[in-house]
C-alpha cells in the first residue's frame, strides 16, 4: 500500500551528480528520517519522491506502482514543507481545500474532509483566518491539515519543524508522532535536528555528499554505526575520535595505543587483529568517557572549559589541538577550566575506525 | 525544478507569435528593404540607392550630427541632474517631499502632442511667457523657431524637462537599495558626507547610472516627436532634423522604404554600438 | 549638540533654496497647460504675461470639439488603451511566468530575445510592420492595426518574470503535490499573488498606450480612427486653429494620467523601476 522503494534512484545537474544511485525500501505505515549535514541531498531525495525534481536515473515504486515518471499530484503522496507553503490569499477553508477543488472533487466530500482534518489539528476556529493572522504553530498545523485532506498513502515532511521555537517544536514534534500514531501511514521526514530524528524515527537513513551511508533504528546507528561519519554525525555532542596505532591482539581483544593522549593503552573488541603499527581512530561517545582515578587505559588531560547544564556537565580539553576532547559528567561537580583530570576509557563502549572512516569490528 | 518544456511553451506561445509577426518578421524584412530601391515600382536590388546614398547624402549627415550633439549635451546634462534630484529626493532634510516628487515626476506621464502644445506657446517667439521673461529681466528675446542653435536648445530643455524625472526615479530607487549601515559604518570612521557621495554613493550607483545611460542613449537615437511636433519637422531648415525624423520623412512622407530601412538599420548599429561602450565603460571589476 | 543641529538647518535651508524654485519651473509648464486652456487666443498671445487661468475653458473647449470631434478620439484612446493593456497584461504575465517558472529547452534564447528588443530602435521595425499591415492586410484605421502590433513589450515580460521569480517557490510546489494543473497554478495561485505587479504593469502599459505616438500617427488618418494624441499633433502644423482649444485637448490627455500618477504613486513606481532591478 504505502510502501516506498527506491532502485538506484540517482540525480544529477549536467555534469554534477547529487544524490548516488539510493537504493531503500521503506514499508508500509513505518516513519523514516532522512538526516544529514546541509548539502548532503537530503531534501532532494525527498522532493524526487514528490516528484518535484526529476529522477536522472533508477526506478521509484510508491505501493506497487512505478512511479518514476508521474507528476506529483498522481503519486498518492502529499507534503509538508518547511516554509509552510500556505497560500497567503486564501482563508485557512480555502488553504485546505484547494486541491480537491481545483481536481472537481465534490464539494460535500471536501467540506467533509475539511471539518475532519481541522478537528484532528483543532483548526476549528481558524478557518476563516488568513494565513497571516496565524500563529507559526498554528500555520504549522494548517500545512500538516492540507496533507491529510488529501488521504495520501505517503506522508513526506521536508524540515517542517525548523522555522518554529524550541518549545513549539517539541510540541509540534509530539503531535506529528501522535498523527503517525492515529493515521498508521508511511511518512518520509526530512530534518537537521538530531533529536527529531531520533525521537520519530522507526529507522534512520543518514546521508552524505548524495550517498546513503547507513540506514538503521536510532538505537542501531547510535550504538553501532558502520562507518565514522555516521558515528561522528548521530549523537550530540559529537563522538570524540582519538588517534591510536594497533599493537597486539590477545582474546579477540585489539591492543590500541592512544598516541594522542600520552600513550595510553585501551583493549578494544575486534574478531580480526590488526597487523601492529596500523594507524585507527578510536570513537568514544562523550557520555561514555568516564573521569577517575588513574589506572591502565586511561589518561590525564587538562580542562579548557566547562559548560555547566545542571544534571551533566560537558569537560573541553584539546580545544585548540587536532583532538579536542569532550567529556560528559553527570551529576554535580566543581570542575574549573586548568583543572588536571584522569580520563577512562571503558573498552567495551570504544569503538574502532580505520584510517578510511570504515568501522573495525 | 522538473524540465517542462511543453508547459513553458504553452505559457509563452502567445507572446512568441505576436513577436514573430511584427517583430521578427520586420527585423528580417527591414534588413532586406535596405538593399532595394523603393523610389518606384516594381521594387529591385540597389544597395546603391540605399547603403550607397547614406554614404554621400548631406541630409542624413545633417540629421546624424544633430542627433550626436543632442545625445552629447542632452544625455549628460540630464543625467547629472537626475543624479542631484535623486540624492536631494533622498536627503532626510527634505520637507514638502509630496510637491517635490510630484513637479519632477508628473512631466513622465505626458504625452508629447500635449507638452509638445504647451511648449511651443510657452517659447513663443514673440508672446510667449520664457521670452517676456528674459525681456523683463534685460536680456534680449531669443528666436526659439528662427535660430538653429536655439531651436536645438528648445529641444534639448524639452527633453530634459520630460524625462529627468523618470531617471531620478530609477536612481532613486537604486540609492534606496544601498544599506543604511555602510553610511553608518563610514559616519563613524569620519568620513564627510561629502566623501560618503564620492566614494560610496556613486560607485554604488554606477550600474543603475549606466542603466539610464543606454536608456537614454537608445532613446535620443529614437528621438522623433519633439522635433516633429514643437520645431514642425525639424525646422528651421532642419536644423533640428533628428535621424529619427529623417527616417520618418524617407519612409512615410517620401515613401522610399528601403532607404529609411537602410537609416533605420544605421540608427540600430549606432544605438548598439553606443550602448556596448556605456556597459564596457561601466562594467564591473572583478 | 547645538553647533550640530545649526548645520543641519542651515544644510536644510541651503537645500530648499535650490530645489523649491527649481521644483516651480518644472511645474510651470503643467501650470500653464491650465492657465492657456482657459483663455482666449488673444489673450494668450498678447503682450502681457499672464499667469492665472481665466474662464474660457467650455468655449475652448466647443472649439476644439468643433474642430476635430475630439471627444470621439478620446474615446477611440481609451478603448484602443483598456484592450491593449488587457491584452498585454495577459500575454506578458503568462510569458514571464513560463521564464520565471520553468526550466526549458531555449529558455536562454527567449531571454535573450526579450532583452535583445529592449535595445533595439523600434525604428527597425516600424517600417516592415507599417508595410505589412498598412498596405499587405490593408487594415489601415481599424482597431486590430491600432492594438494588436504593439502588444510586443519585453519591460512587461521582464517585470512579471521578476514578480513570479520572487514568489516562494514552496507555494507552487505544494499545489503541484495537491494535483492542481499548472494553468491552475498560474491562474489561482501566481496571479492573484501578484496582484500588486500587475496593477503596476497595468498603469505603465496603459500610459505607454495613452501617449503612444508614432505608431497611431501612421496607421490611423481618418478623422473617426484617430487617437487623441495624433489628432492633437495634427492641428499644431495649421494656420487658423485656435490654441486655446489645443490648451484644452492637452488638459483632457494628461489630467487623467496625472490623477492616475498622484494616487497610484507607489504602482508607478513600481512599473518605472523595474527594468532597472535585473
């Protein structure tokens, strides 16, 4: 039904390739998000299954129909844009019915669509307002209301939330997971902000420069990310990467010298060993560092600055080096910039890179 | 954006016939006539007649010097004084903006046969107010109809009066476009107000100036009703005899189509070519 | 503080000394257009200077009448000047719409077509067009001579290009997902959005129509086609005409247009300026 399948759908601009062959499946009623640094094709992989850009290459199936050349009112998708895209002249009635109006749609079933789109949203005392005099909020839902009147097998979202403030994000973000939640259909999300994705997300696709580089649940592409872009881009503050050279390999555990940091030595899991002196990178997520007291596969480093947030505390050492350092505390503590701490690595939270940016696993 | 070159054409069809039929068609036309002679029937091939007498004809060397001089004083005179008008319209010191903007602007909305009218009573020779003014200040009477030279001038200050405003108006609008803050920025840093419009002003103004440059250009080439309508067809003996109205006498008093072909495709190149030299003069460093 | 706000007045003062009495000149001619309307031919051309209107404006205006049924040939300007505008508003909205809004094959080329003509003497081809209409179709003094060849205006595409170019392409986009046709789009979403530019482009095409010279002048000289402005023109050149009634005609051309200008200002402005943004 809803089901969206991509087969090496690729894009380019003459000579310019921007999105790399894509190859997904989404399932029918799941919510994918698309994220990605800006530049990445996130939002032009949406808009080609809007059918908004055309596909240079590769096949597009939107339920069991090829799709790959229909204009976008036939695809059985609708979209909410992040500029809300509601028409400036039109009342919000007028704004949600447009397009069934203009396709000769009957004017009770529209009417009816309307009221029933406007009460899920509570626009009912909006709809005789001009985009205007509306709220960013209720814009927001007015945008999201002209999608559903619309039944669309696929939902798709390109940065709906950004132009909100924090606190009507979240709200707004709360009542897109309960309209997922109410409608049961396939919804394509495109956001720069981490925690929408993944708050909302069923499974995650991460771009980069017009490549898929994974596709997995949050939980999957935080804890076990295939390569270091996706670790580096998916948690916030963003994973620390220290710089080791593999030593020897004993019981499936890899021997890693951190040279960066004094020499440290950290035993890290990894099937295949290592040939010694091969240069990798170490990711270590912030709230995964643990300060203690010394002891092997730790290191001393002096704080540059603290950030205070209540219940944690972010440490900066390295701030000005090739590898700064960032360190997660939780709980209160009166650590000052100057400060000398002992930084442990636990093995099994590191997680290993080769010099390329592939996962060692 | 999807390419949908049948949608766009859709869209564009319309204006692309109109252009085709009494645009394209002409141009091609027009080109063609230049070669023939038209003076009698049946037409034939004679670029002597045409391209051949442009060469050797004082009358049209006549109407081109006119031309150039009123594009070398008119143009100038004009867009320096659309300049000033623009900045003082700007200055916040300005009061009565509403009367101001009105006396400069209104002249662009009035055709030529009615200021035409009014210009020819008002330089009247012998009753006319510009005349017994300069009597009554103890200058001598011009002969504005008699004299060559101040029959062009007649024509120079009828231009000038027309269109002023409308260049103010442009380059208004592109002192308008020029961010507060770099006057700000140069305010604090000392800089005169004087070398604010020097070396902030103008050089930001210099694309919009050239705009109104070629504008002008192409219309003094153009330039055709105000001789034919306040100095009755160029008079007094052509002395302000346009190539535009020249060509207008070939072409629709004389009925010789391919000459006036052949001055109309002279006044073209010359516009083009006039015009090219402002946009080099004017370019951008880059 | 105080040396400053002396400077700031005496710069005022300065100011206004120059561009008050400058602003009167230019207004002298608009002043006098009244004050000649409304007087006999012997007062306008006798040896006193006179500056205030006088009370002769009807019977000027019989005179005028009399002379060349000048009202016929203002209504012959304003039917001539609604269709054209009407015609051109259309043809220009839905050319700069393609250009604003598509990407096509010889998208350039129309472009440069479109600028090409803007520097292009209309000199070049007013010949051919007069030859091609005039004497081939024979449609000398009819309305389709008087309106059709000129609907061609490269200012009016490049304004409507510029007003759908600065439209949010979102809009558009989000009507084409709701499967609205594009001829929809243009006409109930991008139109009525640019209802500010097309009252603009109206005002402008209307006045370019109103004031329109050369091209009236040569296709139209019977008496009951010709446009107001021509049929002006055409009493100048004569010896017994009564210039109070010219006075009068060049009142009843240019008060509509400049009751246009004071109140649709900002239009006006609008419509001027846009060839010069790009």
């Amino acid at each position: 039904m809803g089901s969206v399948s991509l087969e090496g759908v690729s894009k380019s601009f003459g000579a310019i390739k921007v999105i790399h062959g894509a190859d997904l499946d989404i399932q029918d009623g799941e919510f994918v998000v698309f994220v990605g640094p800006s530049g990445c094709g996130k939002s032009t992989l949406l808009r080609m299954i809007a059918g908004l850009e055309s596909i240079s290459h590769g096949s597009l199936r939107i339920g069991d129909r090829l799709v790959t050349d229909v204009e976008p009112g036939d695809r059985g998708i609708s979209m909410v844009f992040q500029s809300y895209a509601l028409y400036p002249h039109m009342d919000v009635t007028e704004n949600l019915s447009f397009g069934l109006r203009m396709n000769g749609n009957k004017a009770a079933d529209t009417s009816e669509r309307v009221r029933g789109a406007a009460s899920v949203l509570q626009l009912d005392s909006l709809l005789a307002r001009l985009p205007k005099q509306l709220s960013g909020g209720q814009r927001q839902r007015v945008a999201i209301g002209r999608s559903i009147v619309r039944k669309p097998q696929v939902f798709l979202f390109d940065e709906p939330l950004s132009n909100l403030d924090a606190e009507l994000r979240v709200q707004m973000r709360v009542e897109i997971a309960r309209l997922h939640h109410e409608l049961g259909a396939t919804m394509i999300y495109v956001t720069h902000d981490q925690t929408e994705a993944m708050t909302l997300a069923d499974r995650i696709v991460v771009l980069r420069a017009g490549h898929i580089e994974q596709v997995g649940t949050p939980l999957a592409l935080y804890t076990d990310p295939d390569n270091q872009f996706v670790a580096g881009f998916i948690g916030s503050p963003r994973m620390n990467f220290l710089t080791g050279e593999a030593r020897g390999h004993v019981d499936g555990r890899q021997a890693v010298v951190l040279s960066g940091q004094g020499d440290a030595v950290v035993e890290v899991a990894l099937s295949q060993p290592l040939p010694s002196g091969t240069p990798v990178s170490l990711g270590l997520r912030p709230e995964h560092a643990q300060v203690g007291s010394p002891g092997p596969g730790t290191f001393t480093t002096t704080i540059d600055v603290v950030e205070y947030l209540g219940a944690t505390s972010y440490l900066y050492s390295g701030t000005t080096t090739k590898e700064p350092l960032i360190v997660a505390r939780q709980g209160v503590h009166t650590d000052r910039a100057g400060d000398q701490v002992v930084v442990g690595v636990p093995p099994d939270k590191a997680i290993l890179f080769a010099a390329d940016g592939t996962r060692l696993r | 954006m999807r390419q949908r070159t049948q949608t766009a054409y859709g869209f564009l069809s319309p204006y692309l016939l109109i252009f085709a039929i009494f645009w394209l068609w002409p141009i091609i036309h027009s080109f063609y006539l230049s070669f023939l002679s038209t003076r009698r029937q049946p037409w034939s091939f004679n670029p002597g007649m045409t391209w051949g007498r442009l060469t050797q004809d004082p009358a049209f060397y006549n109407a081109l010097w006119n031309t150039l001089k009123i594009l070398a004083i008119q143009v100038p005179v004009m867009l320096t004084l659309a300049t000033l008008l623009a900045v003082l319209l700007n200055s916040t010191l300005l009061r009565a903006r509403g009367l101001i903007r009105f006396a400069f602007f209104a002249p662009v909305v009035i055709g030529e046969a009615a200021y035409a009218a009014v210009f020819r009573l008002m330089f009247n020779d012998e009753f006319g107010i510009v005349n017994k003014t300069l009597e009554g200040i103890g200058l001598d009477a011009v002969s504005w109809f008699s004299n060559p030279t101040a029959a062009m001038s007649l024509i120079i200050i009828a231009v000038t009066w027309r269109w002023v405003g409308y260049n103010a108006i442009i380059i208004l609008s592109g002192l308008q476009s020029i961010p507060q803050d770099v006057y700000e920025a140069a305010t604090l840093d000392r800089v005169s107000p004087r070398q604010q419009f020097l070396y902030i002003t103008l050089p930001l103004l210099k694309p919009v100036i050239v705009f109104c440059l070629v504008l002008s250009v192409i219309g003094s080439m153009q330039l055709f009703a105000e001789p034919y309508l306040i100095t009755n067809l160029g008079g007094p003996g052509g002395a302000t005899e346009t190539l535009g109205l020249y060509l207008y006498k070939q072409a629709f008093l004389n009925l010789n189509f391919g000459y006036a072909s052949a001055i109309a495709y002279t006044i073209a190149a010359l516009a083009v070519s006039i015009s090219i030299l402002n946009l080099w003069l004017g370019r951008e460093r880059s | 503080m105080k040396s400053r706000s002396r400077t700031v007045l005496l710069r005022s003062l300065a100011l206004h000394a120059v561009i008050v009495p400058l602003a009167l000149l230019w207004l002298l001619p608009i002043w006098m257009m009244i004050v000649f309307a409304s007087m006999e031919d012997s007062a306008i051309f006798s040896a006193e200077v006179q500056l205030w209107p006088g009370d002769r404006f009807i019977e000027n205006f019989h005179e005028l009448q009399a002379e060349l049924d000048f009202v016929r040939t203002i209504v012959v300007s304003v039917v001539v000047a609604v269709i054209y505008t009407a015609a051109s508003v259309v043809l220009t909205s839905m050319a700069g719409w393609a250009l604003a809004r598509y990407r096509f094959h010889g998208r350039g080329l129309v472009v440069s077509i479109i600028l090409g003509t803007m520097t292009l003497p209309y000199f070049v081809v007013v010949i051919p067009q007069f030859i091609m209409v005039a004497r081939d179709f024979g449609l000398s003094n009819t309305w389709i001579a008087l309106i059709v060849p000129p609907l061609f205006n490269s200012l009016g595409v490049l304004f409507m290009r510029q007003a759908f170019t600065m439209m949010p392409a979102d809009l558009f986009d989000a009507a084409r997902i709701d499967g609205v046709s594009e001829w929809q789009i243009f006409r109930h979403v991008a139109l009525p959005l640019a209802r500010p530019m097309l009252a603009a482009l109206s005002i402008i095409l209307f006045l370019h129509s109103w004031n329109n010279y050369l091209w009236p002048l040569l296709i139209s000289n019977d008496r009951s086609m010709m446009t107001a402005p021509v049929a002006l023109g055409s009493l100048f050149g004569l010896l017994d005409v009564s210039w109070g009634g010219v006075m009068v005609g060049s009142v009843l051309l240019t008060a509509p247009m400049l009751v246009v200008f004071i109140f649709m200002q900002r239009f006006f402005m609008a419509g001027i300026t846009a060839g010069a943004v790009k």
